[in-house]
C-alpha cells in the first residue's frame, strides 16, 4: 500500500551505484500539497498571468539587464569618484604615493576594476579603500609591484591585520586583497 511515490533525490554512493531517496502515501500527499500553495503564492504574486513560465522568463530577462544597467552605473561612478581620489593622491617621505579613503559602493568588482586602474597606472603607489560594500564594511588595499618588491610589502597581511577592527577577515594576493566584517564603527579607525 505505497500509494503515491515520488523520488526526492538521487546521489552517487560509490562507482556505479547510486541513492535514491523518496516519499510515499501521505507524506507525497503533503508535499503536493504544499508545492500547489507555493505555486498559488508565486501566481498571486505575479498577478495570476495566463501564462506563468513566460511571466517569470520575463521577470528573469528584466532582471538580468537591470543588473547589467546597474553594473554600467557603478562603472560610471567609479571613473568620477577615480577623478576625485587622484586629487587625494599624498606623497610620503620615502616618495610613495598613496591614498587613503572612504567609499561607499554596491559593487566589489567595480572597486576592484577602480584600485586595479589606480594602480597600473602610478608607480610607488599604495591605497586603502575603506566603506561600506552592500551595506556591509569592508577594506580593500592594493600596493604597485614595485613597491611591493621594493619594500616588502604584502596586502593580505596589511588587510588581515586592518580587519580587526571591523571584526572580520580578509585576504588576497600580495598587490592585492579585500577583507568583510561586522563592525563597521571600526572603519574611521582605519583611515586614521
């Protein structure tokens, strides 16, 4: 007295033998039940169109350009706030060039686009991003080959360290590297 039978999964075990997991009489009867009420909600929320695969095609092309859009903005934005972080541009003693800086962005990869541009195009130069990425702290840093060869330097241990003071962690490459935390009232200490 099975009744309804419905595989709910299948996974390898060892070479070719396989898993399969399933349900059956008023266990399927349920799980039926509740795929038909998720779908009723996804059709109310959707307005109940005639057509709803089409109606969710739609919405995932409407999206997937929306993100394209967004990215291109954020693009815009970084070569405008780029502009503003030259003017920002200190020399030390030693004839480093450097800058250290708040910025606020959505995008980690049009930051990153952002310090990689900074970077090819200044030698002996060194900077450290600090803000909010996604509502979330972060801090970026990146060092020019040159100076990290010359002086040693390694950007995943410089922001390792940093990150402590959002309460978080990081890592990256030795020119380059990011780190994400929880505290972002450790952000102005920092930049100092």
């Amino acid at each position: 007295e099975i009744g309804i039978f419905k595989i709910r999964s299948e996974s390898a075990v060892a070479a070719g033998i396989r898993r399969i997991e399933a349900i059956t009489g008023s266990a399927t009867e349920q799980w039926i039940e509740h795929e038909l009420q998720l779908l009723n909600q996804i059709r109310e929320h959707l307005k109940q169109p005639k057509d709803l695969l089409k109606s969710l095609q739609v919405l995932s092309t409407e999206n997937h350009q929306q993100q394209k859009d967004l990215e291109h903005i954020y693009t815009e934005f970084c070569k405008y706030k780029k502009q503003e972080l030259l003017t920002e541009i200190k020399t030390s003693a030693t004839g480093t060039r450097y800058i250290i800086s708040r910025l606020d962005i959505n995008s980690p990869e049009a930051l990153k686009t952002l310090l990689f541009q900074l970077r090819d195009e200044h030698s002996q130069f060194a900077c450290i991003i600090a803000g909010l990425i996604r509502q979330k702290p972060s801090i970026s840093i990146v060092f020019s080959d040159d100076l990290c060869k010359q002086h040693n330097l390694n950007a995943a241990q410089w922001v390792k360290q940093l990150a402590t003071h959002i309460k978080g962690g990081g890592g990256g490459q030795v020119f380059y590297a990011q780190a994400g935390g929880t505290d972002a009232s450790g952000l102005n200490t920092v930049l100092k």
